[in-house]
C-alpha cells in the first residue's frame, strides 16, 4: 500500500525505494506514530469528521496493531516506504475502509514531526536517568575521599594539590550542565505540530492546544509552515549528546592517565578492564578509549546533521529524514556508554599512597608565594621571589624544604623561619575553602549542593 500515487503512471524503480524508503529505521517511533493517530482520531470525533463509533473503531484497530509492535509479530510489506504507512495499511487490514479517514486533514510532514518530538522527548527522560546514576557514582566515591590528596595538574603539569573528591565533582558539575542543556532541549522539543498539515495547516477545527495536551505537549506550534520544517529540537540534543560525550571523553583521559602504571593513581575493576591477545601482563582500560573514540562520532552526528538543515528551503523537504538515524545513534551510544562508566567509577580503586609519593614540594610553589604576600609583599612580586627560589633549589639540586634560610633570605628578606609551616600538603588543601574550593570543608559544601541536586 502507498499513501500517494494517483498522479503517477509507473511506479517507483527499485534503486529509488532502497534510498527513499525509511521503514529500516523509522520503524522504531511506531508507539508514537500509534500514539498520535489515536490522540488525532479523537480530535476528528471533536471536528465533526469522525462519529465515535468510527473512532472507536479505528482505536480498536490502532491498539491491535500495537499489541503486533510489542509482541514482533507486527509484519512488514513490501510497500511499507514508512512507519506511518506500515500502520495505516494494518489498520485498514484490520477494520476496513473507516480506517482511511483518519488521515483527514493530516499530512505525514506534520505526522512524522509529531512522532520524532515525542520520541525525543521520552529517549531525553531516559538519558536524565542514565546521568544522575553517573552523578550518582561519583558523588558516593568522592564522599570516600574528602580528605585524600593528589596532585592537580594545568596543561598536564604539575599544578597545586588538590584532593579526590574535589577531581571526582568537577566531572559531576558538567553533568550537570548536560542536565540543563538536556532540560532546555526538552522545553523546545515539547511543542506539538500536529494538525499544521502538510504547510498550510488543517481545514477541520481541529482544538490544536487540547491535541497537545492530550499527547504530554506543553503547547502547539505557532506556524504550520514552520513546524513541518522545524528540526531545531533535533541539532538541540544532538549538541547535549556531543557535549556530554565531550565530557565522557575527558573524564575517560583522566582516567587513562591516572590508571597508567607511570601515574599508579587509580585502578579498574578487572570487570572494566582489558588484556592482549599477545602480551600477558597487559591490562588495557579499553572502555575509556571507546568513551574518547564515541565522542568523535557524536560530535559527527550533530555536525553532518547542521550541514543537512544549512540550505534548505522553507517547508518539509526529504532532507530532514536525516534527522532520526543520526539522533538515534547518539542516544543509543550514550545508552551504551554511561551505564559502563557509571560502573567504571563505582568500582574504581583510588591508591592514596601513589597520589602522596607524587605530591613534590614544587607544587607548593603558590603557597610559598602566598606566604610572602600575606607578610605584605606584592603578590606579583611574591611571584617572581618565589620563581627565583625554585631555580635556586634546582640549581642546587635541593628540594624547596631543604633550601637554607639564607638562601631563602638571599632572595627576599621576608623568608623567616616559619616559612617550614608551608610545606604541608594537607594544610595547602585546607586554607582553599572559599566556595567551590578543594578544601574539605568546601568539598563538603560542594557534596551536599550535589545531594540536593540528585534528590530532586
């Protein structure tokens, strides 16, 4: 069965059904392409098109084929270009003729638009859920270590020390930042253009705002030519989807670096692990690699998609049938990469004792620059005092705790003997307690906002 034809002498070659047909993957909206014919064959009763029975009928049918969706049971035809008519061609099989007035007034341009949204919107739900299970994951591991110290690095050197929990929670508050991006996403996504036709909008009175209700839409959309056309919400989660796999990425590079031997800071469960088909000792954080590699291909998908949307006209045109293969890969990829990395971090073992043998003294270089400055010094000159003390222990091959005082002294006179207080690690943690800062007692602030947060 096709939905068009009547104009046509020939039908469609082979060749061009392989590249026009969407049947292979738009099979997977067909709850919500049932969903809004049954909402639609209500709205008809409304518009005087449909008598209940013939509506009633009608969602007998569409509930039947259904059920045949749920149980795979549900069999395809040859002439099935789509989703929409694989289900309109079952439902005339299965209650006659009547099932042909319900695409009165309706078109597959505002049809399929209707189908995706809500499509979107429930895969967007489940992706919330996947990432406050990783929040969740990371919030319980960075509670074990408040007070563990490692050394934080800037462009991969050696920087200042910083404690686990607070590495842990920076990877939680750019979920977060997903989560809104993800939530804003789904306030575009929830605009309903069924009954806005091909273009040009529906004859029928049609109650466009109760037809949105009925579906879980906040509104309907506010032109028909755009809303055929609109695939705004689409580029929306593919940018939250290549944002978020970013975020996988790097979290996945941390724990690369850190789980290699060289670092010895963290390990992977043997669960999340992998070996070599030729070197026995090997243990290969495999999993993280995908992480990185996935994100090249998400960040694909939104960019290939924004390329397809660049040149088009106003009004439905084929081209958007990108929209969906490109979406569904980069939520199916994030479905497969955040239970693994939740997993990942809740099975982590953290090697304090690794982390302390690589806290060297340089990285207590801004302390000793503080120290300066809060006896008066301008920290720009602290700065550059303390630059000179750090070539002078080099020189001398010294650790910075080692340097004698009139070393010390020879550079700046303010270097008094209680310049020995600032080399503490634990201390060095401590005094950053401003909001958002990596002392425990920030640290603890920073967990209860993120408790809160994850309570809801």
């Amino acid at each position: 069965m096709s939905l068009w034809g009547g104009r046509f002498s020939e039908p469609s070659d082979a060749d061009l059904r392989r590249l026009n047909d969407s049947i292979g993957f738009d099979r997977a909206l067909y709850a919500e392409d049932i969903a809004g014919s049954i909402a639609y064959a209500q709205a008809l009763v409304s518009a005087g098109v449909l008598t209940p029975d013939e509506a009633n009928t009608i969602i007998a049918g569409l509930e039947q084929a259904l059920a045949e969706f749920d149980n795979d049971t549900f069999a395809l035809m040859p002439g099935d270009e789509d989703i929409h008519t694989a289900v309109e061609r079952r439902l005339i099989e299965l209650v006659g003729a009547v099932g042909g007035k319900l695409h009165t007034g309706r078109s597959r341009n505002d049809q399929v638009a209707t189908d995706f949204r809500l499509w979107s919107l429930r895969a967007a739900e489940r992706l919330l859920d996947d990432l406050r299970q990783l929040q969740s994951a990371l919030v319980e591991m960075a509670e074990r270590h408040i007070d563990t110290v490692m050394p934080g690095y800037t462009h991969m050197q050696p920087a200042q020390p910083i404690t686990v929990a607070h590495w842990l929670l920076s990877f939680f508050w750019m979920l977060e930042r997903d989560i809104d991006r993800l939530a804003n996403a789904r306030e575009r996504t929830a605009v309903c253009p069924l009954g806005a036709g091909a273009l040009a909008g529906s004859p029928l009175a049609i109650d466009r705002q109760a037809l949105a209700e009925s579906l879980g839409f906040d509104r309907p959309s506010e032109n028909s030519l755009d809303a055929v056309s609109d695939r705004d919400f689409v580029a929306d989660l593919l940018y939250a989807c290549a944002l978020c796999s970013t975020h996988l990425s790097r979290l996945a590079e941390d724990i690369l670096i850190y789980s290699n031997p060289a670092f010895g800071f963290i390990s992977l469960d043997d669960r999340y692990s992998t070996g070599s088909s030729l070197m026995p000792q090997k243990r290969n954080a495999d999993p993280m690699e995908l992480m990185r590699g996935k994100a090249g291909r998400l960040i694909g998908n939104l960019t290939g998609f924004l390329a397809a949307l660049k040149g088009l006209p106003s009004g439905y045109n084929k081209d958007l049938q990108e929209d969906k293969e490109a979406l569904f890969d980069s939520l199916d990829t994030l479905a497969r990469l955040l239970p693994v990395m939740s997993a990942s971090i809740g099975s982590l073992k953290i090697n304090p004792e690794n982390m302390a043998a690589a806290l060297t003294e340089d990285l207590l270089a801004t302390d000793l620059a503080d120290y300066l400055a809060r006896k008066g010094l301008p920290f720009r000159q602290a700065h550059h005092a303390v630059g000179a003390v750090v070539r002078r222990a080099g020189e001398l091959s010294l650790a910075l705790s080692a340097l004698p005082l009139s070393e010390l002294q020879a550079i700046n006179p303010l270097f008094s003997d209680d310049v020995a207080a600032v080399y503490d690690f634990a201390q060095s943690v401590a005094q950053r307690r401003a909001y958002g800062g990596t002392a425990p007692e920030a640290v603890r602030e920073q967990l209860a906002r993120a408790r809160q947060l994850l309570a809801g």
